[in-house]
C-alpha cells in the first residue's frame, strides 16, 4: 500500500535503493553461510554412507563365484552327457572333460580356470570315500597330468565336497551334495 504523503514514499524508496544497491555491490559468500553448506552437505553423506549395506566381503564374493563355476559345471554334464572332473587346490582349480579314455581341457568354453586371491585362505574336505579313492589310482608319473578330485556325472550326481573361504572379515562355506545341490553359508565358528 503506498503512503499519503509523496515525502514518506521517497523516503522509503531512498532506503530501499540504499539497501539494494549496496546488497549488489557485496559479491560471493561469507564464511560463515559457506561452513553452514558444508556442514549440511557432510550431515546428508553420513545419513547415504550409513545406510548403504555393507559390502560381502572378499570371502563371500569368492564362494558365490565358485559356486557359480561348479552350478555351470554340473549344468554342462548333464547337457553334454560327458564326464566333467575339477581338479581342486588350495590356489585355484582347473575342470578337464573325460572323453576316449583321457583327461582333455578342449570343448569346456563355459567353464574356466581360476585361482583364488591371495588374500582368501581356502580349505577343502574331501567324504572319506572320495579320499580313499584317489589314494587308490595309481601314479602317473606325469607332472603335468590332470588329476581330477571332484568329478560331475552325466546323470547329475557329484563328488560330495565342503569349501572353507577364509578372509579377514567373514569364513564361508561352500557345500556340494551328491546330487549337486549347492550351499553357500556364513561359517563364523572358531576353531
């Protein structure tokens, strides 16, 4: 609303003026309005980091990976209907397919070799059958000689097998059944 007088609205004008020019003539920010910035954006980076799930762990990530490679493994058995063998260590893995009589790496696209991390520690634990028959046949004398100790059948059965993956942050194991069945579960018992 605009006053009666015409000296009232000059001088209320004049003020506005003076305020505004002299608003415009200051440029950027105080140090004060850009600290209370930064202090909402860091208050709003913890609220995201805190709520992010954790990560799995390098432990878990290796089990889920391996059992993706022996689900593959099982898959391409019954499909192909030929003999798969794994030849498990404690740092790494090799599959191999049985066919005339011998251990062959070709026609095994899908599956390949890995090595674990150094970082992850695993353990393996062969049924006391599966022991004792690789206690049983005989040496081949060949270094460089496929010795498969898990094997997958056409018709879908396997070499039972359990697999500790051991990190800093978490022990995972890795159950393989008879019939192929596969568990990945948080082992954290101590020993």
């Amino acid at each position: 609303m605009r006053p009666n007088n015409n000296a009232e609205w000059f001088r209320g004008s004049a003020n506005f003026g003076y305020a505004l020019e002299h608003r415009l003539a200051q440029k950027g920010l105080t140090l004060i309005e850009l600290l209370i910035v930064m202090l909402i954006i860091a208050m709003m980076a913890s609220v995201v980091v805190l709520n992010a799930p954790p990560s799995p762990g390098k432990a878990r990530t290796e089990a889920d990976r391996f059992a993706v490679r022996l689900n593959m493994a099982s898959e391409q058995s019954v499909m192909t209907g030929s003999l798969i063998g794994l030849e498990l260590s404690a740092t790494g893995y090799r599959f191999f397919r049985y066919e005339r009589g011998e251990w062959r790496k070709d026609g095994l696209a899908p599956l390949k070799d890995g090595d674990f991390p150094a970082d992850v520690v695993v353990e393996y634990d062969l049924p006391e059958p599966a022991r004792r028959n690789e206690e049983a046949e005989p040496d081949h004398n060949d270094e460089g000689a496929p010795a498969p100790n898990v094997f997958f059948t056409p018709t879908g059965e396997t070499t039972a097998l359990d697999v500790d993956f051991v990190s800093r942050r978490a022990r995972m194991k890795l159950s393989l059944d008879h019939a192929g069945g596969l568990k990945v579960i948080r082992n954290d018992r101590s020993e």
